[in-house]
C-alpha cells in the first residue's frame, strides 16, 4: 500500500469508509507514522533506517551488520550503508570482535552507539513520544499498554511462523 492508496480512502467516521480490517488498519497507520517519523526525523538529521539502527544498538550494542539489518528490517547491503552514514556523522563507532584483525570487513564488526550517538536517540524519543501522545491522545495509559501488549503478541506469533528464533 502507498500513501497514495492511503488518501483514496475514505476518512475515518465518513458514509464512504469501507469496513476496514484490523491488518489494514494497522497497515494505514504503519503508513502515516513512517510518513511522520520521516518529517520530524529530518531536522535531526536523521532517515529512518538511521533511527531505528540508533534505537537497536541501544538496546543492544555491539551488534554484527547481519544482526543488525535482521533487527531493522532491512537486507545487509543497506545496514552496511545505513551504519557507513552514521559512523560518518560520528553516531556509531565499528570495531572488530574480539580475537579478529581490526582491518576486518565491516559486516564483521560490531557497532556501538558514540556519545553523540547516544544524544541524538534521546532526542528522538522526544519526536517519538510527541507522536504516540498526538495519535493516541483518546487513549488512557493502561488502554495503551494493553494494545502495546496485544501487537507484542501478534507480532511473536507470526515472528514464530515464519522466522526462526535463533535469527531474533
């Protein structure tokens, strides 16, 4: 689906709206929100892919190419350009792993998250909260966390078909 299937249909509440499944829904959404992460995420000076590479190896430092771009969700080739660019602006630092010559080919180094690296995702959990507090604004706390919960679980059970744990 294109943003451009997006505004051919219908506005939420309007007589023309179809019944819309929930995967559409979602899909509609996952849309809207990359489409928005995108705008606020430029005066960062950062693309998407950047952001979310940022947010993995906050969580988990240290990472592989390979591990990465599966975390991510994009091929190797496009990690290997994705973390060019952010070790380039000073985000991410590469080195080998341990007992490996340090000249190794980058998909076989880990990354790590710089200072700087660190400062500019805390600044993107700000966009990224503005935007959850704007879409969800109807939503109470707990109503959150619970839908939170419930796309946690749908995505391991589809996670489970399809993608073998040991690639996770």
């Amino acid at each position: 689906m294109t943003t451009q299937d997006l505004n051919a249909v219908p506005a939420h509440g309007s007589e023309e709206e179809p019944a819309l499944s929930l995967i559409y829904t979602i899909g509609r959404y996952d849309l809207a929100l990359r489409a928005e992460l995108k705008r606020r995420l430029r005066p960062l000076g950062l693309t998407l892919s950047e952001f979310t590479t940022l947010s993995v190896l906050r969580a988990r430092g240290g990472l592989s190419n390979a591990q990465l771009a599966r975390r991510s969700m994009v091929t190797p080739q496009a990690m290997n350009q994705v973390l060019a660019s952010l070790e380039e602006k000073g985000l991410v630092r590469r080195q080998a792993a341990p007992g490996q010559d340090a000249r190794g080919h980058h998909r076989a180094r880990g990354a790590t998250l710089t200072a700087e690296g660190a400062r500019r995702i805390r600044q993107c959990d700000a966009v990224v909260q503005e935007i959850e507090d704007l879409s969800f604004a109807t939503i109470a706390p707990a109503e959150r966390a619970a839908l939170a919960s419930l796309l946690r679980a749908g995505t391991e059970r589809l996670r489970r078909g399809q993608i073998s744990v040991s690639e996770l």
